[in-house]
C-alpha cells in the first residue's frame, strides 16, 4: 500500500518479486525470486514453462503490457498472465492479484484528482 501511496509503485520485476517475498515467505522452497526448477498446476495437464525461460518471458510479457492501452485491462492481463506463467515456487496467483489491486489503486488514485470532465475530456483542478 505504501509503494501506491508514495507513488513508487509498478508492474515491475522488482515490485514483483517484492511482493511474492511476502506472499509466499516460508511457504516456497524460495520466495522473492522466480523459481529453478519444474512445476504443475494440480488438477490440470497444463504444464507451465521451463525455469530457465521465465526471465525472457517476464521481460516480453512486460513489453507486451505496455501496448494495452486500458489500465484496467493491462492490471486483469497481468494477474491472469503472471498466474499462468507459475514464476514462483508458491503464491503466484496471489502475487498476481496483489499486482494487479496495486495497479487499479494507482490509477485510482491518480483518478481521484480529476475535478470535472467536460467535452469528453476529464479536467484536473490544475488546467
């Protein structure tokens, strides 16, 4: 929370990994760093990517969001995707939806100075 309120926080690797260093703190074989070896989700077939991918995929998925135009989208693609992709050990979806709650908070914030919006077009107090 206080990464969205001081303004610092990002979908970045490093907020990311942050983030699951708490989620998952004493729950993974490690937390705070994507994982080293192979996992599953139980219940399904589908088998998440090899350990050694998961930097260039993280890197071109972040690329990818950038394109997403909407806010509100590109914070639901990130969880949706960072849930897929099984980064960590543990807590991936948790970590996702943390992400994803401290993007729409951010743009919330920011959303709250508008004042008023006229012609289609949102106004700040300061324009």
């Amino acid at each position: 929370m206080s990464l969205v309120q001081e303004n610092r926080f990002a979908l970045t690797k490093e907020i990311f990994l942050k983030i699951n260093a708490c989620v998952a703190f004493e729950e993974a074989l490690e937390w705070g760093v994507f994982r080293t070896g192979q996992v599953g989700i139980a219940g399904t077939e589908y088998k998440p990517p090899a350990s050694e991918k998961l930097q260039v995929i993280f890197e071109r998925g972040l690329s990818f969001l950038e394109t997403i135009g909407n806010p509100i989208e590109r914070a639901m693609v990130f969880s949706l995707w960072t849930a897929r992709e099984q980064f960590f050990w543990d807590g991936n979806k948790r970590t996702g939806r943390i992400m994803m709650a401290g993007e729409l908070m951010r743009i919330w914030v920011r959303c709250l100075v508008y004042s008023e919006c006229s012609e289609g077009r949102v106004q700040s107090k300061d324009d």
